[in-house]
C-alpha cells in the first residue's frame, strides 16, 4: 500500500478558491479604509497648516496692522503651501502635499486660500474668504473641518 504525502489537486484548487471567495469579500473593506486613513491625513495637515499660519501672522514679521493679511494659507494643486503676505505669491514658508483624492470644499467652491490676521483671526484679502466651516471628502466619505 503506497501512502501519499501532500495535498491532492482538487484539495488546492478548493484552497485557493475559498482565499478567493475572501479576497474578493475584503475588498470594499480595504477600500474604505484606505479612503478613511486618506481623509484623517488631509484633515491632520490642514489642520497643521492652520496653525502653522496663525503661529506666523501673530509673530507678524511683516508688521502689518488692521484687518491685512499677515500669513495665507493657500490650497494649490493639492498642495498646501504657507506664505508671510497677503497674497499667494513669494517665498513659501511651509507646505505639504494632500492626497491626490481629498477635496476640500467651503460652502460649494473649493479651497483656495485662508488669510489670517495679526492677530490670528481669519480675513478677507483678495481672493480669500471668511469662512471658518470646511468640508474634506473622498469619494462617498466626507468630515467637517470648522477653524477654531
């Protein structure tokens, strides 16, 4: 009597069909918490950003008074980028790159800029608005950002 070690062929092929069948059902799982961690990331850096330009228009350098921009914090090309002027032009003093698929929204446009006053504050300069309440989203995920 001949004994066989090892798996026979319909053994592995229903080995591999069940890794399969639970590949295929992790999928969206993966997904999903791949587009979370996207989101929690472009949140994080925003938020950094944020207070990277408050920390630079209350040092306020520059010595702009009133209601000028001090610092803006700009949203280019999903590129956060920081600037000690009142525009988005100059020397970059910081910046970070969002991910690709993160789309921040204030009321129906997109993020574009955030000018912060010498005192901290947000305010209005060229193309820049007041809004302190944003939207993050990635496909059908989305969280609120609210400047504080």
């Amino acid at each position: 009597m001949v004994t066989s070690r090892g798996f026979s062929l319909i053994e592995l092929m229903i080995g591999l069909a069940l890794l399969a069948f639970l590949i295929m059902l992790a999928a969206p799982f993966t997904n999903t918490w791949s587009d979370s961690a996207k989101l929690h990331e472009a949140e994080s850096l925003l938020r950094q950003g944020v207070g990277r330009a408050k920390a630079l228009a209350q040092r306020n350098e520059k010595g702009v008074t009133g209601s000028q921009a001090a610092a803006v914090l700009c949203n280019d090309n999903a590129t956060l980028s920081l600037y000690q002027a009142a525009t988005c032009t100059g020397t970059t003093v910081w910046s970070a790159k969002l991910p690709a698929v993160v789309i921040i929204k204030n009321s129906e446009t997109v993020f574009g800029c955030l000018a912060i006053s010498n005192r901290g504050l947000p305010v209005a300069s060229n193309s820049c608005n007041l809004q302190s309440e944003y939207t993050l989203s990635i496909g059908g995920k989305s969280e609120k950002f609210t400047i504080n």
